[in-house]
C-alpha cells in the first residue's frame, strides 16, 4: 500500500502555526486547511492521552463496551455526511465511500461487543509439576497506541486498529493520511461530542515530520499502514525507543482461476478486485492466473465487462481519480515495463494514463520478471497471465516477495481450500475476492514484503494488549524443589517422575 510521504523524509522543521491544504483530487479545489503539529504537539497530545488512558481502562470491559456502542451510533447515524467527506478527499464516488463506512462500524462493533469474551482474565493448566499452584492469564492495555493511517480507505483501515485498541482499553493518537485529515477530525468531533473531557481518541493533523515525532514519542505501540519502504523507515524510528510496530503494508494479490470456475462470477469479481477504488486496494486484484482450457473465455467476457467501465468525478462513475497524484507515474511505467518486454494490453495501454484518471487496462502474456507482477500498482490495472494447470498458478502466485491476500476459483470447495493452504499469504477467499476483509471475527494481515502483526477479530484485540501471566500457590508442594537445600528423596521421586512421564 503506497503511503505518501514517509516519516523520514528529509523537510526542514514546520514553524508553528504552519498549515496544510486538503485537496479535492477531482479537481485539485482546496477543500480546508489543517494545522501541522510539531514534536511539541504531538509530545502534548501523547501526555493528555496517558491521564485520558488511565480513565478509560478504570471503566472495565462493560464501561468500555458501553462507551463504544455509542460512539458507533454516533458515526453511524451521520454516516452520509462522513461518506461525503471521504468522497471528497479520496475522489471514491459516493456509494464506495457509504460502503467503506458500514464496513468500519461493523468493526466497531465486533470489538466493542467481544473485548470481554477475548481478553478477560481466564485460568489455564498449571501442569502436573506445578500442581500447587493457581495460573491465570490476563490481558492488559499497552497503554496509548500511535496509529499512522493510509488515504486510500481512510475510514476502514484505520478504524481496524483504533476499534480495537480502544475496545483493548488504550487511548489512541491518531494521525491521518495529509490527504484525508478531514476523515480523521471529524471522527474526533464525533468521540469529543460524547466525552468531551477524556481525550482517549485524538487526532494529530500534518506531514511526514509528524507521522516521525509520533512513532518516537514514547507511545506503547504504533499501528502503520503504507507501503513496505516507509515501514521500514517506521520501524527505524520506532526502534530509538524500542516502541513495537504492527506494519500492514503492501500487496501483489493473485487471483487463481481453476478450469471449472463459474467464469461469470469470477469475472464479476476480478472487475471489482482490480478495478474497485481504481484499483488504489492493498489487498486488490493484481495478477490473475488461469488456466489453460478457460484461459481465452475469461479474458474474453473480462474484456468485455471491463469495456463498460467508466472512470471519473460524478458519484455513478464506476471508480473515482487517483488520489495520490505521484501515483500515477508508477502505474505508467509498469504499463511501460510489460509492454516493453512483450506483454499485450487487451483493453487500454499507454494512453490510459491521464492527468488525473487512469482508465482501466488489462495486460496479458506479461513476463513474470516485469514490473506489472513482481511490484505493488496500486491502479487500475491488471494482469491476466494464463498457466497450463493449478500447480503453477499457486507457484507463480507464490513467487513474490509479497503474502497479504488471495483468492480462489472453483466450483470444488474442497480442492479450493486445499488450493488456499498452500497460498504463501496471511488471507484469502474461495469463489470470492476480499471476502475476509468485511467479517470482524478474521485477524487481518500478510507476511514478507506485506508486514507483520493482526488487526481485526480476537487477534487485533491482543495485539493492543500486554499478557500477563500471574500464580496464586494453592498448597505446599508436596516436593520442594525450588530450594537451594534439596533433600536426596525429593530429587529422587523428580526423576522418577520425569522418567515415568516423559522418558517412555
């Protein structure tokens, strides 16, 4: 997932006071300006959140819960306005925007609703040689959590790590996307209409230089979204202050088309998967490997769906602008790179690439080694590539750095999930494209290049959480071995034991 500015970019300080436009990547209109906080802000935002973080954690799971619920019904009952907005700073048209938003208060929810059932203290088995004594596992809240969110989903994906370490007991300091800091503001006029004195959720507006005094300000832990390069500078800046990092990062998604696939299905969802959002989803539909037999019906009704897809700025286009206008630079010369080694663009090419738009293109007969497979696009682009059977769809889907989704088409649930397993990904669908991005109750993430750590469902709950183990002795052990005097009868029924029980 692209980020677009790092928190390592060199730039010289920002004087107080200086300020940001939000734009309408429509048309490039102004749409506000927002203040850029300096290391001293965000130093004040992070000590306001640790007096707010003691509060929320002394309301328990019920208090928590019932916090939550109410701040969803907030959100939820002006959610047209929210869309709007995201509308505006991202350029999504209006129902991509309303969909985003239903899918983040479902994870609201789930986590407001499940907390208690995930991370309440709960006894587990002491083990026959610790007999004596009681052992409980809890989960407590790290403290305050810095997430740093993405542009492209500017209410889902963040909302998948704040829901949840909210719901863990943590205040949060949020700092947007600089080009979606008004998603970010309004959702933090919506938790301040309801507290308006306990600052367990705030917003921190600005540039890279910003996202930076974040990740070292001393929070307890940093949820990033963006792409693996930036994460990588992330984690370096973390690393001063030994902060621990969960990354979602990039992805190269492949969707796999067995030769009895319901082709109109897995059309339907090849156009959406890559073509969704202008193709500007990290867990999107990159490359497509068919196989041989249905490989020319596919492309073809694929072509033919795609033909009919319209970008533009009204809310019936089909997809909306790139957002981040040096995106469009990278989706050119990938367009490029395949064709200059051999591929062929079955719908659109070169003269796709627009100022502010890229209509939709689709490249066939692509080299592996080409840019267009090996690198993230992040555009409304993909790639159809034909394999001769599932075995080298599910070697060549594994063969990049990348491991964050995936999906699969059969008509045989089974051979689909056995097909699944081998995928090298942290998730993906059978017969469906992101399937596993609108249930709250699958940790979402990836591996390699795509990052490391889970938010969403129980996982996402305990990655912004702290384990503790704790012991209550019930009883004297009836052999005393944690003593510098042991007697010659206790080591002896020891190892009788360890023999008796483990040696055999």
């Amino acid at each position: 997932m692209t980020q677009e500015l790092t928190p390592t970019d060199t730039q010289p300080p920002t004087p107080p006071g200086e300020t940001f436009a939000s734009l309408d990547p429509r048309n490039g209109s102004v749409l506000a300006e927002y203040p850029i906080a300096g290391a001293a802000d965000v130093a004040a935002a992070v000590d306001r959140a640790r007096s707010a973080a003691r509060w929320w954690a002394d309301q328990g799971f019920r208090g928590r819960r019932d916090w939550l619920l109410e701040f969803k019904k907030a959100v939820a009952a002006d959610a047209e306005s929210l869309a709007a907005l995201v509308s505006a700073e991202t350029g999504k048209p209006r129902g991509d925007a309303f969909l985003e938003v239903m899918l983040a208060i479902e994870h609201l929810d789930w986590a407001a609703r499940n907390a208690r059932k995930v991370l309440r203290p709960r006894g587990v088995p002491s083990g026959l040689a610790s007999a004596n004594q009681r052992a409980t596992l809890e989960y407590q809240p790290l403290g305050v959590i810095g997430v740093i969110g993405p542009w492209n989903y500017p209410v889902y994906t963040p909302m998948g790590s704040i829901s949840y370490a909210l719901a863990a007991g943590n205040a949060v300091v949020f700092k947007p996307s600089e080009l979606t800091p008004g998603v970010g503001k309004w959702l933090e006029e919506k938790w301040n209409a309801l507290a308006p004195t306990q600052p367990v959720f705030q917003v921190i507006t600005g540039l890279g230089e910003t996202g930076a005094a974040l990740a070292r300000s001393g929070v307890d832990k940093i949820a990033f979204t963006g792409s693996g390069a930036t994460a990588r500078k992330v984690m370096a800046v973390c690393a001063e202050t030994l902060t621990p990092l969960v990354a979602e990062c990039g992805g190269k998604d492949a969707m796999i088309v067995a030769e009895d696939a319901d082709l109109d299905k897995a059309v339907e969802m090849a156009a959406f998967g890559a073509f969704g959002n202008a193709g500007q989803t990290c867990a999107g539909v990159e490359r497509i490997y068919v196989v041989d037999s249905v490989y020319r019906q596919f492309l073809d009704k694929l072509t033919a769906t795609i033909e009919r897809v319209r970008p533009g700025g009204s809310d019936d286009a089909s997809y909306g602008p790139m957002t981040l206008p040096r995106q469009i630079d990278i989706v050119r010369g990938q367009i490029d790179d395949a064709l200059g080694h051999g591929a062929r663009a079955v719908v659109g090419g070169r003269e796709s690439v627009h100022d502010r738009y890229v209509d939709p293109v689709i490249l066939t007969d692509v080299p592996e080694r080409s840019s267009a497979v090996c690198e993230e696009t992040f555009g409304p682009t993909v790639v159809v590539n034909k394999v001769r059977d599932l075995d080298e769809a599910v070697e060549r889907a594994n063969a990049t750095d990348y491991g964050l989704g995936a999906s699969v088409f059969t008509k045989d649930r089974a051979r689909g999930r056995k097909i699944a397993d081998r995928l090298r990904t942290g998730m993906v669908s059978v017969n469906s494209v992101l399937g596993f991005a609108g249930i709250p109750s699958l940790p979402f993430g990836g591996i390699g290049e795509s990052g490391f750590g889970r938010i969403h469902g129980a996982d996402g709950l305990r990655e912004f959480s702290r384990p503790k183990s704790v012991t209550v002795e019930k009883f004297r052990a009836p052999l005393n071995l944690l003593t510098l005097e042991r007697s010659a009868r206790d080591m002896k029924i020891a190892a009788w034991m360890l023999r008796t029980r483990h040696g055999r």
